[in-house]
C-alpha cells in the first residue's frame, strides 16, 4: 500500500518510518490531546483543522518523503 497525504493516520502509525516522518515535521503530534480522534482521518484533513499550524510547505514535503517510502 502506497502511503500518501490521503492515507489515515492509523494507518502511517503502522509504520515506523512514516512515524519518524511524521515526528521529524510535526513533534508532539502524537502526544496531542486530539491525536486519538485524529487516528481515522488523513494527514491532509488533520492539517486543514490545523489552523495553519501544518502548513503547505509541509505537505510537500511529508508527500514526497511518504511517496517515497514506496
């Protein structure tokens, strides 16, 4: 399974580079407190409820590095 922006967060939690990924661009993301709800929705939803704080830059980046994990 290809891993991208549209991919759950459950489901890039399931793999460990994908998680380095993910606390290499967004440290603490998963000890925020909404981070359990967040677990059934996209890493592109959880950045457009973000406010901001996950901005397009970093969806390029996380995209490529995630497309990139095959």
């Amino acid at each position: 399974m290809a891993l991208t922006l549209d991919t759950t967060i459950a489901d890039l939690m399931k793999h460990p580079q994908a998680v380095a990924l993910l606390d290499h661009y967004m440290p603490g993301f998963q000890s925020h407190p909404m981070f359990g709800m967040a677990q059934r929705v996209s890493l592109r939803t959880v950045a457009s409820m973000s406010g901001g704080k996950i901005t397009p830059e970093m969806l390029d980046k996380l995209g490529a590095k995630l497309a990139a994990l095959g």
